[in-house]
C-alpha cells in the first residue's frame, strides 16, 4: 500500500511540475534578461532612455537597439560606432552620441528610424576625436558633452566650449533641477549660463574629485558619487555620506547611480551588482550574480515611466520588477524545490518544499536573506503546525517535531499510511489529530512532547483536507469522493461514525473541493459557489452573506481566513484578496495576484499573513511574498503600438516601419501588394509573454461595423486578398491584470489595380466611346448594307416574285400553248384526218369515177346509139368530177395551211416531185404508217415501202438517214 501511494504521488508531482513556469529572481525582484540571443547584437551595452511611447533605446557597443516589449532593432552607426550616451528630447527626436559622432535617429516616409548625422555641421576647428559621454537638453538646445568641448547645438548650428584652462578637460555634466552642471578638472564644479560656465559656490572643492554622477537630495544638497564613495555637498561644504554604504563600496568601483520613487538610492558598480540605499544612508539590498542578477557588471541603471528598472550590462540587458508588490525567494536564497507550507515560530521563519525543510530569521527583509536547512529531514513536506506552542512538521514518510535547526522524528508512528496534516481536538486538550492517505491517527502531547497513540480505525479514506467543528465533528473533503462527517469516539480509539455528505446535496461526489472556517462558521468550497450545512434541515445551503463578499456562484477550490480578518480565495486561474476594512465590510484586490496566479503550486495552494504588512505564498520555483501594506495602486494606461507593416506575399516589402511622422498620411499601397502582415506589440514590460491581444479590420464599407477578433497572444496577423478601399485596422491588448489597452489604429488604402484605377477606368470611358461610336457606326454601315440587302433581297424577290410570275405566266401560256398546242395537234390530226379521209375520198372518188368512166364507156360502145347522149352527159359530169387537180389544189392549200406550207416549199425545192410523189409526203409528215399510207393510196405496203425507197433516191438523202425525220423537220 505505501508503494502504491508512493507511485499516486509521484504521478501528482509529475503533473503539477509539467505546468510549471520558469520565473528568474534577483535579490527578491523578477527579472528578465536579455542577452545576444534576444536582440542580435554585442553583449556589451552603455546607455538606456525611453520615447513618449515607452519604445526603450539602448546604446551598444554594435550601435542601438530598439525595445517595444516583443520584437528587437538593431540600428547602425557611421563606422561601427557604440551608442555611447541618449537623449530623448522634448521635442521628441532621440539624440545618440559615439565616438567621434552625434546625430539623431529620424524616420523616413515609411516609418522606419535610421541615424542622421550632425558631425558636420560642427566647424572644422572645433570637431573633436573623443567620446561623447552625455547629452542634455536645454530649453531649446541641445548640448553634447566631450572631455574636449561642450557642443551646443541650436537653430542647425553649433557652438563649442572649450576648457577654460590650457590642457583642462571636462569630466562631467548633467542637469539636474533646470542646472546645467559641469565639472572641469582642475577648477571644480561649474554652472553653464547661456555660453559662460561660471563656478559654483564652494564648487572649488571638487576641483581634484573624479565624478561619476551627481544626484539632487533634500534641502538643496547634492550627492557626489565618485569612483568608490558616496559625498554631501550643499554648496558651501562637503562631506561624507552618513550610514555604511561608505564602507561597502569602498571595496567596489561605482560605474553609475540613480536616485529611486522611494528616496532609495540605486548604485551600480563594475563587478558587484547594485546595491540599494535608503536616504540614511544604510545598505538595504545587494543584487548580484551570487543571487540571481545576470551579470555583475552594470554600466547604466534606467527607471522606465512605469517604475521598472533596466540595468544595462557588460552582458546583456536585465529588467527588474523593483515597483510591485511581490518578491520571491528560491534557488539564489537557498531554498530547492516547490513551496508547500510556512510558519512563522520561535523567532524564525520556516519554509517546506517538495524537497526538504528551510529556516532563516524572522527579523528584516526575508528576500535578502540566506536560508538554511532543518536538519535530520528531507524529501517532501506536506505541511507545518503550530499546536500548543509547539512546531510539527508532516513530512511524506514521517512526522517531525521542530526545535530549532533540528528536526525529531515523533516515536510510534505509523508511517506507512502517509502524513498529511496534523490539528488538535478542539475538546480534547493535549491530544491531536493527524490526517494520513488511509485515514486519521492519534498523538498526545506530554512534557512538551508529542507520542504516536493509536490510528483511528473506521475510516480509510484520504483526509488532507479536514476542519473540526464546535460539536467535535471532524468534516473532512476528499478530492473525489465527497464530503465526510466523521464522528469520533468518546475514548478516541475508533472513528464513530462516518457518512458522506454530498449526497445530501445532491452534486456528483468530487464536486467539494475545500472546508474551512470562515467568520466562526465551517464553510464548504464547491464548484459553484460556498455553502453552509443547516443542521435543522439537513442539507447545504449557500452562504449568502460570504457571497456578497466574494461573489456569488463562484468555483473556489481553497478559501481561508486568519487572525487579521483578511479572507483569501483560490481558483485555478486567480487569488483573490479580501481585506477586512471594518466588521462585516471588506474591500477586494481586484486582479492583483494574476502576476503570480499560475506559478503557485496547483490544488496545494497555500498562503500565510507573517505580519500586517506581508504574506507568504508557495510557488513552483520557492515563495512568493506580498506586501499587504496600503492598496494597490490604480495602474496607468498602456498603448499598444503597430509596429511594422509588410506585404509578405511581395518580396516580403516593408510598407510601415513602426514610427509615425508629422508627415505620416494614409499609406497607399498597390493592389499587387494586397495581402499584408500586421505586426503590433504592447508596451508593457511586465510579465510580456503573459499579454493578450485583440484586433479588427474595418473597410469603408463597414466601418460602423466593428468585429474584434477572440483574444489572442499573436502579435501578428496577416490578411490576404484585400479588395481596393480604405481601411482600419485597430488593435488592443490586455495585461495579465486584464486591464485593456488604449486602441491603436493605422489606416490604408488598397489602390485598386491598374485595370480598376481611376485613369484606366478613364480610357474604359474613352474606348466605350470610342467603341459605341465604332458600334454605332458599324451598326449604322450594317443597317445600310441590310437596308440595301434587303433592298436587293426584296427587289430580288420582287424579280423572283416577277419572274414567278412570268414564270407562271410562261407556264400559262405554255400550259395554254400545250393545250392550244394540243387543240391544233388535235386539230392537225382532225385535219390530216380529214386530209387524209379526203384524199382517200378524193382518191376513192376518183378510183370509182374512174372505173365507172370505164365501165360506162364500155357499156356506151357496146349500148344504142339512142341512149348516146344520155351516156355522152353522164360521162362528162364524170369527168368534171375526176378533175384531180382541182381536188389536188384544194388539198395542197389546206395541207400547207396546217404545215407551214410544207408542199409548197417542198415543191420549190424539189420541183420534179409529182403530185402523187407529194401525197406520200404529206403522208408521212402526218405521221402515218406504212399500212395506213398502204390503205390510203391503195397499194400495199410493200409498194408503199418501194414508193419510199424511191422517194429517197429523189429527195437526195444517204442511206444513213431516216426519211420520217426529214419530212418531220423539213
């Protein structure tokens, strides 16, 4: 089982220690260094000053650097130069000084600071090979300080001072209330007057001091610090500085000194740290290597417009947090390990951490001081009780009882069950209570010492976390299981009762976190809020009256009050203070512990008024202490400051370096550069890791309409594909006091492209024009050609139409002429028909005229003589009708009538063709055949064939040639 609980915790260690956070101490203050890694350049650093803004500048031996709380510059001087001595003036320009050089820095149209130089503007006779040491400023000049000359600079000229002695040197000057003081080796201490330095009062008796720095006190009283010791002068004597700073620095070799907010003064030195002094003059702290300060070496000390100390050393940049309320002990005071418990006892304050049991005095400034350990204990400490009058210790294997220096080990225990915290029995004098991982067990003090009784059997359960009420009930809060009210039993042998609680209340068991007493009643710490435990009504009920305090439905996971009345609460992200103005009435510390909130050890939280001026935390990294003295004070406004402006996607082209001018306008930046990166930092040194920020884009187009984004701890944002418009960017951030930033914004024009600009849309207008001009013309040639077209389509139509017509005309006619055709073919064949008929009648006729002709004249010779003229009548009548030729003539004429005289010119042609060679002619023109020719002229068709062969021969035609075809076409 003790295996097994071993393993539980260590798992528990393992975890909270994976969340821990690395906080540097020096001498009790937080710092933060920063070295070559952070800012790029030389190590060796010499001066610091600080903008309106709050940018800080330091002077390095590479050149300057620049310092907005996240990102680093570096700017380079002529020649490699060291940024030897600044100055921020009024008129807000940073002055530099080097060696052989001054100047200024000076922003460009794009924001981004670069050196200017002023050496040549000093005359030739006066320029100098020396360092500048210091700058001041002086109404409206600015004044340069060499061994050689003071340069005064005024109106873009300069004057020089020279030495008043031959071969005197210069050796310091500083301003301080409104006077310009000088110190001139071999003359004393000077004032400056417009262009005279006129020698101050008793000032002679510094004539053969080094001086390194010259701080104003009360009543007109000057501090001297020279090399190794600290001297009044009022200007009329000169003294040595009370207290024993004196003694201390006399080993040391001062390099700069400063006076501090609380009349402190803060002197730094070559190769010891720096060493704090109050106004008596008495050494109150020493900050070194040997407790945590970087680098011993300090060449300059700045107090920033927040009240934060910057050192500038031989290694690096250190920033102290002088002007909190915390301070921290750890590693540097001799103490290892996490802080899980303290007491204040028997003159000494005891500490106990995950490894081991720490003691020092309980008299002066606990941060300055060494710690040592217990001995005869080690390992993890749970917690440290004092129980009439005496001091015990739950160690994780045993339980000690302390005496002094000396931890003893508490005989009879029963060590294998763990031990968490010990308590008395409120009723039960002299006895005590141990809460272990299995449960409770019993010890009794005798003679002032504390025996092992018995355990507690009844109850197996995990008890670190109990409280007694005045009934003796012993409620105890077990991380997963519930609430317990565990009742003892009247000899203290065995646990009485045991019942869980929480389900009265109905929450899921794990659900209470913390008891405690609060006002003189058990409170109970749930996930929503505080409870009291009505006995009448047997339930849990909310405490009203403590909500008011604290607030209501609030997750506390430990709440606890003490002596002073203060009540202290604890959650996994904040501890609250509630301090105790009057009865009844408390006053919260709002915000004030997230500086330290996730550095405390997570669910073993504790804290301890040691006095009514300060308490004791544990922390990851060792204590933490609060000064409880007074309320905190308001904080000041903070900016937030944008800080430079790239279009990334472009070459990665800076647009804004970080500095506004008084020439700064509206950037306007090409659409080819229309996806930016957004750089922006806030000025606020403390705890920068720890700051959240929050940022908005508005266009034109809604720039009523401002959508922040969620809180983010990126100081950078890019935005891509930006349409062309004006914009605004704003940007805020919060401290880790959640106290929120003035709004920065930067505005911007996206132009739009070349094809969208104003002159392209210009020529759009002009080639639209163009175009509808070229579109109207074009339109205009087009109707005329498809008038014309038209005009020719419909007079083509009209022709079509007319020659349809003439067509159908034609085809009439044609039609009529085929049907007149017809009619005259029909008529043509009625008529060669009728021809033909009457030739054959005529041809008949005459056959049968001709045969009764014959046969009459037979019968007239053969007959009587009477019947002779009866004969001779008839065979004339005869004769008249055989007369062929006036048949043939009549036949002729209307065969020709019908042929186009086809007879006729068939006759002239061919003039021995006979009337019956005609006839066979007019025969085959009529297209008849063979046998009707035949039948017509009463031959037979042989002799018709004959007749054609013949009529061939007389026609002329070859043999080839076709007789019907000839007459046809002839």
């Amino acid at each position: 089982m003790k295996i097994l609980v071993q393993v539980l915790l260590f798992l528990v260690f393992l975890t909270t220690c994976s969340y821990a956070q690395t906080r540097n101490t020096a001498g009790g203050y937080t710092i933060r260094h920063y070295g070559v890694k952070s800012y790029g350049m030389h190590p060796r650093n010499f001066n610091i000053t600080q903008d309106k803004r709050e940018v800080l500048y330091f002077g390095n031996a590479y050149g300057l650097l620049e310092y907005d709380g996240k990102n680093w510059r570096g700017i380079n001087l002529p020649n490699g130069n060291s940024g030897l001595s600044l100055l921020y003036s009024t008129n807000e320009t940073l002055y530099v000084g080097a060696f052989n050089e001054l100047g200024y820095l000076k922003a460009d149209g794009s924001g981004r600071l670069s050196y200017q130089t002023l050496y040549p503007k000093i005359p030739e006779t006066k320029r100098f090979n020396r360092d500048v040491v210091n700058i001041v400023e002086e109404k409206d000049r600015v004044i340069f300080y060499t061994e050689l000359g003071l340069h005064l600079f005024k109106n873009d000229t300069f004057q020089t001072i020279t030495p008043l002695s031959k071969g005197g040197l210069f050796t310091y000057l500083q301003k301080i209330n409104g006077t310009i003081y000088v110190h001139e080796k071999d003359r004393g201490l000077l004032t400056l007057r417009d262009t005279a330095l006129v020698l101050t009062p008793a000032g002679e008796l510094l004539h053969a001091h080094a001086i390194k720095e010259i701080l104003p006190l009360a009543n007109d009283e000057l501090l001297i610090v020279e090399k190794n010791k600290l001297l009044l002068f009022n200007q009329k004597t000169l003294r040595t500085f009370p207290g024993n700073a004196n003694e201390v620095l006399q080993q040391q070799e001062i390099t700069h000194a400063i006076k501090l907010p609380n009349d402190h003064l803060l002197i730094t030195t070559y190769n010891s740290g720096f060493y704090l002094v109050n106004p008596a003059g008495n050494i109150v702290k020493h900050v070194c290597k040997e407790n945590g300060l970087p680098d011993n070496t300090i060449n300059y000390a700045y107090i920033d417009q927040r009240g934060g100390l910057w050192l500038a050393l031989d290694n690096g940049v250190a920033f102290l947090e002088i002007n909190t309320p915390f301070s921290f002990i750890g590693t540097h005071s001799g103490i290892e390990g996490m802080g899980y418990a303290a007491v204040k006892f028997d003159n000494k304050l005891y500490v106990g951490t995950s490894q081991g049991l720490y003691y020092t005095s309980a008299e002066g400034a606990y941060a300055e001081k060494k710690f040592y350990p217990v001995k005869g204990i080690s390992g993890q400490i749970w917690n440290l009780s004092i129980i009439n009058n005496t001091l015990l210790c739950c160690q994780h294997d045993h339980t000690y009882q302390i005496q002094q220096d000396q931890a003893q080990l508490i005989p009879g225990t029963k060590d294998d069950e763990g031990h968490w915290k010990m308590a008395a029995l409120k009723n039960k004098p002299g006895y005590a209570i141990k809460g272990t991982y299995l449960g409770f067990q019993l010890y009794k003090q005798e003679q002032n010492k504390w025996r092992f009784i018995n355990k507690l059997e009844g109850f197996e359960e995990s008890c670190r976390i109990f409280e007694e009420d005045d009934k003796g009930n012993i409620w105890v809060c077990h991380g997963n299981k519930g609430l317990y009210k565990i009742r003892l039993s009247e000899d203290l042998k065995t646990i009485a009762s045991a019942e869980n609680m929480s389900v009265l209340k109905g929450y899921k068991p794990d659900y209470f976190n913390f008891v405690s007493n609060i006002n003189k009643r058990l409170v109970f710490a749930a996930d929503d809020g505080v409870f009291l435990f009505d006995e009448t009504q047997q339930k849990f009920i909310k405490d009203s009256a403590l909500e008011k305090i604290i607030g209501a439905d609030r997750f506390i996971s430990r709440i606890v009050q003490y002596e002073d009345g203060n009540i202290w609460t604890f959650n996994w992200a904040d501890v609250n203070l509630y301090r105790r103005t009057a009865e009844g009435q408390y006053q919260a510390e709002e915000n004030v512990f997230r500086k330290i909130a996730g550095e405390l050890v997570g669910s073993y939280e504790f804290v301890l008024p040691l006095s009514p001026d300060l308490a004791i935390m544990g922390s990851q990294e060792g204590f933490t202490f609060f000064n409880l003295k007074g309320t905190i004070e308001k904080r000041k406004p903070y900016h937030v400051l944008i800080r430079k402006v790239e279009a990334n996607f472009k070459n990665d082209s800076l647009l804004y370096g970080g500095t506004a001018t008084e020439n700064s306008r509206t950037l306007r930046i090409p659409y080819d550069f229309n996806a930016l990166r957004i750089s922006y930092s806030a000025l606020s040194y403390e705890n920068p890791e720890k700051i959240t920020y929050q940022y908005a884009l508005a266009s034109s187009k809604d720039k009523n309409k401002l959508v922040w984004s969620g809180w983010t701890s990126n100081t950078q944002v890019d935005f891509s594909n930006l349409l062309e418009g004006t914009y605004v960017f704003h940007v805020r951030s919060k401290n880790i006091y959640e106290q929120v930033s003035e709004e920065c914004t930067y505005s911007f024009i996206i132009l739009p492209p070349w094809y969208r600009s104003w002159w392209a849309y210009a020529v759009y207008i002009i080639a639209l024009v163009l175009a509808g001009l070229a579109l109207y013309r074009t339109v205009k040639i087009r109707f005329q050609k498809q008038k014309e077209k038209l005009e020719l389509q419909k007079q083509k139509e009209l022709l079509l139409l007319e020659q349809k017509h003439i067509t159908e005309n034609l085809q009439t006619e044609k039609e009529l002429i085929a049907l007149r055709n017809e009619k005259l073919e029909a008529d043509m064949v009625l008529k060669n028909n009728e021809l033909a008929s009457l030739a054959t009648t005529v041809t008949q006729k005459t056959e049968f005229l001709a045969q009764l002709k014959d046969k009459l004249e037979i019968i007239h010779k053969e007959s009587d003589s009477t019947d002779q003229s009866v004969f001779k009548e008839v065979i004339k009548t005869i004769d008249q009708d055989l007369d062929f030729d006036d048949n043939w003539s009549k036949f002729q004429i209307h065969f020709d009538e019908l042929h186009h005289n086809f007879l006729h010119r068939l006759r002239e042609k061919y003039p021995k063709l006979n009337p019956s060679w005609l006839l066979l002619c007019a025969y085959i023109r009529m297209n008849k055949s063979n046998k009707e020719i035949a039948a017509l002229m009463n031959i037979s068709v042989s002799g018709v064939e004959k007749r054609k062969y013949r009529l061939r021969e007389k026609l002329g035609m070859e043999g080839e040639d076709r007789l019907a075809d000839f007459i046809s076409t002839f």
